[in-house]
C-alpha cells in the first residue's frame, strides 16, 4: 500500500477517534445515568436439580459461579497474569487505549478484515455484564462510552475484582473462584503462577482453551502469558521456566465420574426441551429414571470387563450397555463408553452399529403371524442367492451345515440359512412393517442380507425392539426422565409414554418361549455354578469379522443391551458374544434384584417338548435334544 494512502487513512482514522472521544467525554460528563450496581451486585441463578429413580438429588445443572471473591483475596501473580494476557496498560489508561485502537483499525484496515482487537479489561467487563455478543459498531461505541463512565465512578481495584468475579472460563464456569474450585479443588488464593496464568489464558476464546476440554490448547496459550508475565517483569527468567515445566492437568471430582454419559445424554435433551437458560438458572427439579445402584453395577462390571478385553483382544475395544424397564421403558442405567475422559462419545445412543443376529426374533415372529410353528422344519444347507449380476452364498458363522432342523433350533442357535429361508417364505414386506413398528429406524432394505441384520441401530433401538418379546408384544420407549417442575414446585413437563401394540400375545410368547431356549443353552454350556434367580430370555448377535458382538437379553423385570466393538469398525476376528458381551450382561443381571421371577404367557398357549431337529413331540423332558416350545 503506497505510503501516500497510509497517510490518508491515518488521518480519517485520527479524526475518527478525536470526534469519538469528544462525543465520549460530553456523554459521560452529562449524562450519569447508567446503573452501574452490577458491578456490585453477583446475582446467584439457581441451579436445576435432577432426582434419580428413587428421588434423591443425584446431580445439577447450573452455571458454576461461586460465591465471589474480594481482591485482598486473589494473589498478586493471578492481577498481574491478566494484565500481562489481556491489557498491559491497564493501569494507566482512563478505559481505552487510544494506541491500540489505532493499531488496531490500521492491521484491519490493511488486511481488509478484523484480524485484532484492542478492548481493555474494563471494555470486557462492560461487555460481560452489559451486552450480549452481537457485534455492531452502535455497541462497539456504547461499550467504550461505558468503559469511560465505569473508569470515573469506580478504583481499578474495583474494575479487576468485577472482571475476575465475572470472567467466563468455558463450559459453564464463571469467575476466578468457581473456576480454581473445578479445575484444580482449590480456592483462587491457593493458585500457582502456572495456574494463574493457565486462567488467564483462557479468557481469549474459553471454547477453545478451557483445560476440561483442551488441555493442551490451553497449555500452549498459557505458556504465551507467561512469556508476556515475564517481559512485564512479574515473574523471574527462573519462575518462568519452572512454571512452563508444569503440565496442564485438572483433578476429577466424584461428581464427575458418576454416570457421566447418562448425565451428558440428559443435559441434550433437556436443553433442547426447556432451553439453557431454565435448564441452567431456572431453578427446575427434573425426575430422572436412572436407578443408583443399577448405575454403579452397570458401570463397574462393563469397566472391569472392557478392560480384561481390551489387554486380552485389542486395545481399542470400547462399546456399550443400557438397562431399562421392561413395562414402562425407563432408562435405569446408561454406560456410553469405557472412559469418559478418554471420548465423551455415548455409544450407547450415538453410535450405529449393525444389527446381525439381534434382528433374528423379528423374522421369527412374523412367521408365527403367517402361520408358521416353531416345530415346522427347514434344511440348512449350502444356498445361492442372485443380487443383480452377483451371486450370494451366505453361510453359518462356524462355516457347518447341519441339515433338517426346526425353526426352534434355528433361532436358538442363531443359524443364518434358515433364517434367509423364512424370510424369503414369509417376505420382505411383513418383516420391514415390524421392525419399523418396534421403532427400528433403519433405513430397512428389502433384500434377503437383512434377515442377517443387515441394518444399522443404535443400541436404545435395539433395547426398545428386543423388550418387545419380554414385555408381551408391546413396544415402550426407552426414556431418561419423567417429569420436570419449575421453581414454585408445578409440573410444567410430563413424559407421554410411548406404547404400541406390535405383536399377539399369542406371538410374542412363543417367540419369546424360544429366546428362552438360547440363554440355557449358553448357561449349560459356560456357567455351572451360580445362575440367575428369575427367568431370562436373550439373543446374540455378530456381524463380519466380529467387528460387533452383540447381547440382548431380558428377566420380568428389566431388559439389557449391550454391545463391544471397536469405534473404527475393525475386525476383532474370532471373537464371539459369549465371551464378550454376554459376561457384561449377566454381571449386570445378578447383581440386580428382580422383582418377578417368571415371565407371563398368554394363557391360551400350549407348552410341548419336541426334537430340536425333527419336530416331533417328546414325552420324556430330559431326553436328549428335546426343547419345550409354544403352540
């Protein structure tokens, strides 16, 4: 830019600033009548407090501002990290600082855009307390006006303790104090020169920086500061490089580590319910469904058995559980991954994974709606199907065929060319229908791989559908929380349950009779000691390379979804859900009490012993192969 064009802009930006400060100083001299109390007001918003399943405060939701702090209180390196962060001539300047403004809109002015700012901390104050975040010239001038008047009715002592009282350190964290409390559990008097300066790093751009979040973006901004504290002269060459030495870390509460992906879900929803403002401040009482001891078992025995995994398989293995209701669908435990601070993902809600064999059940059922008796009889044997231009041979996950077998059999077994062939007997069109009445949102393909569970569902989905064959045919909706009051007390929310009729009676039972059969099977077969003390029905499920193992299973009382899988999709190979996801469950089962003992059948079903493989009726119930089945 030629120096005749500097000069030009140098000039109107001269006059600029000179008719601002004039109109600034007339204002402020003649008019006195902004109220300035806030600054010695801290308004205290009340925290919404949520309740679990038997109505005891189990967490909050709230803007973490603790009670504010004088200035005699915040050691002297924490004033002078912030000034060396954000305004180095703080204690010189009347509110604004005339060079940086004008070095300011000369670098924007070059580069065509706003690339540097030039607020000092006492515009900052005034824009935390007076002004929301639109940017528009009329508030970038009322701002400094402000600025001006602030600088004449209060000490700089007092402008400081109002900033570091209001300063917004991210995720909901506001002053010095409340802000010390939660990174480090210590008060704003005990912090260190690394500490002081990591907070005043933070304020430039807090969804960046904050350490709960960042910890290394906020490491880098702070060694920044305490290069700035060092040039200022506040800290020693040798205090500089020991505080640098220092990592950036911040210390767990218990808070945070209880059921943190159960609280991160209901955080979502509620916000996008009442909104953040009455969710952080408004003071609500939310009922939560989460049952505390459901919770921790759930927790400690998916860690437990995660972490054996992940030194026994691959270290990458991370997944899911999730327990609920059967009769009402309430959430009573929600384990989203193996670590939260390793990845704030909720498996259990986010992630899709394949359904595989867990969508078996559906197939089954609708054959039974068709007609079909679990004694009817099918061949497994090698098969090929045309797909377009390409030929299909599915086959069974041992790669064995074993020839005549009733669809008991197949079902409990999880054999895959039977299934194929029921779908293709009862058709894609009854099959799609249900799996979308039990809230299966697919998309849902009509091809003959989806009697594979060829369709991707979160595992509240798969929750939802599977609760169907243990709660007599009828779909309720997973939930996290009941009702919601406001601050007088008044209830201003209420879940509407969501309860469907998908299936008979009639049908459910005698699928379920079967689902029966396959988690007797696994307890012959693993267990000979302890077992369950109710009645217990379940279904497992691999995809391709056991890249996800499945185990969806039910007592009376509750119904429990569990998945483990790497986040990337890769190949466990050779890994089934026995031995995975299977241990998860039934830790999680008996532990538990349950309430009923014994599933509910239609009374109108008929119980028979039948040959697993020709379909024939048995007398003797403790023959060999023999199965009981519903008709």
């Amino acid at each position: 830019m030629p120096l005749v064009s500097y000069f030009y802009y140098l000039i109107i930006i001269c006059f600029m600033v000179f008719a601002f400060l004039l109109g600034a100083f007339f204002f402020a001299v003649h008019n006195k009548c902004v109220d300035f109390s806030a600054l010695e007001r801290y308004q205290t918003n009340k925290p919404s407090i949520v309740l679990d399943a038997d109505g005891i405060e189990w967490t909050r939701f709230q803007l973490d501002r603790r009670e504010p702090i004088s200035y005699d209180q915040m050691p002297k390196h924490l004033v002078q990290a912030f000034i060396a962060a954000e305004d180095w001539k703080f204690f010189s300047h009347h509110g604004l600082s005339i060079k940086g403004i004008i070095r300011s809109l000369l670098v924007n002015l070059y580069y065509g855009r706003k690339v540097q700012g030039a607020s000092t901390i006492t515009q900052q104050l005034v824009r935390l307390i007076f002004f929301d975040a639109k940017k528009t010239f009329t508030r970038k001038l009322k701002e400094q006006v402000y600025a001006l008047l602030i600088e004449q009715q209060f000490t700089k002592e007092q402008i400081l303790e109002a900033y570091l009282n209001h300063a917004y350190f991210g995720c909901g964290i506001y002053g010095v104090e409340a802000a010390s409390q939660r990174f480090w559990l210590i008060h704003a008097r005990e912090l260190s020169i690394d500490q002081a300066a990591t907070l005043a790093g933070i304020v430039q751009l807090p969804e960046g920086y904050c350490p709960l979040v960042y910890p290394l973006s906020a490491q880098k901004r702070r060694d920044i500061v305490l290069g700035n504290m060092h040039k200022l002269g506040f800290i020693s060459p040798s205090e500089l490089q020991s505080a640098k030495k220092v990592p950036v870390t911040i210390k767990k509460t218990d808070n945070e580590v209880q059921a943190p992906h159960f609280k991160e879900a209901l955080r979502v929803f509620l916000e996008q319910l009442v909104g953040k403002e009455a969710l952080y401040c408004g003071g609500l009482v939310i009922q939560s469904t989460m049952c505390r001891q459901a919770q921790s078992v759930a927790e400690r025995v998916f860690k437990e058995k995660c972490a054996q995994m992940r030194s026994s398989i691959c270290k990458d293995i991370d997944g899911a559980a999730m327990s609920m209701d059967v009769k009402t669908g309430a959430i009573k435990a929600m384990v989203g991954g193996f670590d939260y601070q390793l990845s704030k993902w909720n498996r259990a809600i986010q992630a899709k994974r394949q359904m595989g064999s867990v969508f078996k059940p559906i197939i089954y059922a609708c054959a039974m709606q068709a007609g079909m008796s679990f004694a009817d009889t099918e061949i497994d044997e090698p098969m090929e199907i045309m797909y377009g231009q390409q030929l299909w041979s599915p086959h069974n996950w041992d790669q064995k065929f074993v020839g005549p077998m009733t669809l008991a059999y197949a079902l409990a077994r999880s054999n895959n060319i039977v299934a194929i062939k029921t779908f293709l007997r009862v058709g894609a069109e009854p099959i799609v229908a249900l799996a979308k009445k039990c809230h299966i949102e697919g998309p849902l393909y009509p091809y003959p791989s989806l009697a594979l569970g060829c369709v991707d569902v979160t595992l509240k989905e798969a929750l939802g559908a599977f609760n169907v064959f243990a709660n007599n045919g009828v779909y309720v909706e997973p939930h996290y929380v009941e009702w919601i009051k406001d601050h007088w007390g008044a209830k201003i929310w209420r879940y509407n349950p969501v309860v469907e009729y998908v299936l008979p009676t009639m049908v459910s039972g005698k699928v379920a009779k079967v689902l029966g059969i396959g988690i007797e099977r696994i307890r012959k077969i693993t267990y000979k000691g302890n077992w369950l003390a109710s009645e217990a029905i379940s279904k497992t499920g691999t995809t391709n390379g056991s890249r996800t193992c499945w185990f969806v299973g039910a007592t009376p009382t509750m119904t429990t979804a569990v998945y483990v899988g790497c986040d990337d999709g890769r190949p466990m190979c050779e890994v089934y859900p026995i031995r995975t996801a299977f241990p998860i469950w039934k830790d999680i089962h008996e532990a538990l009490p349950d309430v009923q003992k014994s599933f509910v059948y239609d009374p109108r079903l008929k119980h028979i012993f039948i040959n697993e493989l020709t379909g024939e009726p048995v007398s003797d119930p403790n023959a060999d192969g023999v199965v009981a089945i519903c008709v």
